[in-house]
C-alpha cells in the first residue's frame, strides 16, 4: 500500500510556479519540468572549508566521480522506470544547472507530471552545501540513507509544494532532486518528498551499479 501511494504521489506531481535557489529569485519556468532548486552553498568563501563541514556527514563508501560522467537523460533512470512513475507519454529534457551541474527533467505534458534531478558536481561541496543552507529551509530533516549514501529532504516555505531531495555519493558531490505538486493537486498529495524518495531510490542504484 505504501509503495502504491508513493506511485501515485508520483504520477500527480507538477510543477506550477518559479522556486527559489540560496534565496535568489529564479525565473519562472517555461514548462513544468524546468524548476530546481540548488544546494549549493551562497558564499565561496565556504568552498575552502574542509569536508564535511556544518554538520554534514561524512560519506564512509563513495561512489567513483565517474559515475556522474553520463547523461542524466539516459543514465539516472531506464525508460522503464519514467515509464513506471510519469506513463507512456514521458518525455526528458537537459536542465543544466551552472551551481550544481548537468541535468535532466523529466514530464507528461498530459498529466503535468514531472520531476528534476542535477548531478551536484559544480562547487565540490556535495551535502555540506545543503547543511550549510539548512537556516534558509522551512523544513530541513535528514533521512533515511540511500543504499548507505546519506541524505536530506527540505522544503522551501510554507506556500512552496516543492520537495527537495539531496544525496551525498561523496563528500565532494551529489544529486539533487526536486519534485513540485501543482496547486489543484494539493489536496490529493500534501507531501512530494514521499514521490522523492522513492524516485531517488531508483536514480542511486542505477548509479551504483555503473561504479
């Protein structure tokens, strides 16, 4: 029943207006898949700090840099697994993001299901960034790890329906994931960080096996 709501939680993710990255305004996406948010810390003065820092964990077993060498497109999910959480009609595209790293978002322009992940790789702070950020977030809670990988999910504010999902694969680099439900969607899916999970599940063991 769990894993039937998450998929569900899935499919009725959209997202609808502009997110905010390290409080600066972003502009408002073009289409639902456009929207992330960054981890990213705002200062480079933090970029000399030594790893792990701001009470980030550290990561015991890194994956290899190499396996964030790909093409999110084609490398972070199968076409079965979109298929399984967006339906027949998903579609990607890039979404690069120039704090973070190479991207993709992934929507069903039928149903306004989307989601986008970042391979966080830009400013080598990995999950020390998103603690460094944590004051900014409403809701900043650590979660369970990733087949070991540590991880947090926050969200912006209390109007905000984003989920952010943040992976530490080393202390240097990550992913992160946002996931937005649309404002007639609220109702039904009051919290996407269930969606989150349980797509960044997949996008980690992937990543896994190319190590």
């Amino acid at each position: 029943m769990v894993r039937a709501a998450a998929l569900a939680a899935v499919a009725m993710v959209a997202t609808a207006c502009g997110s905010e990255s390290d409080g600066q305004p972003q502009p408002e996406p073009s289409s639902p898949a456009e929207s992330t948010t960054s981890a990213a810390p705002s200062s480079a003065a933090d970029d000399d700090r030594e790893l792990p820092h701001s009470g980030a964990p550290a990561v015991k077993n890194p994956l290899p840099k190499s396996v964030l060498d790909g093409d999110p497109c084609t490398d972070a999910l199968t076409k079965a697994q979109v298929k399984e959480f967006l339906g027949g009609a998903a579609t990607s595209d890039d979404a690069d993001e120039p704090r973070l790293g190479p991207g993709c978002s992934w929507s069903n322009q039928d149903t306004l299901a989307s989601f986008v992940l970042n391979y966080d790789v830009a400013d080598g702070q990995g999950l020390s960034g998103a603690y460094a950020n944590a004051k900014r977030r409403r809701e900043f809670n650590e979660i369970e790890p990733f087949e070991g990988f540590p991880a947090v999910q926050y969200h912006e504010s209390d109007v905000d329906r984003t989920c952010t999902t943040v992976v530490g694969l080393a202390d240097e680099y990550g992913l992160v994931m946002s996931l937005a439900i649309g404002p007639n969607r609220a109702e039904e899916v009051q919290d996407p960080c269930d969606a989150g999970r349980m797509v960044m599940e997949r996008v980690v063991g992937n990543l896994k096996a190319k190590a």
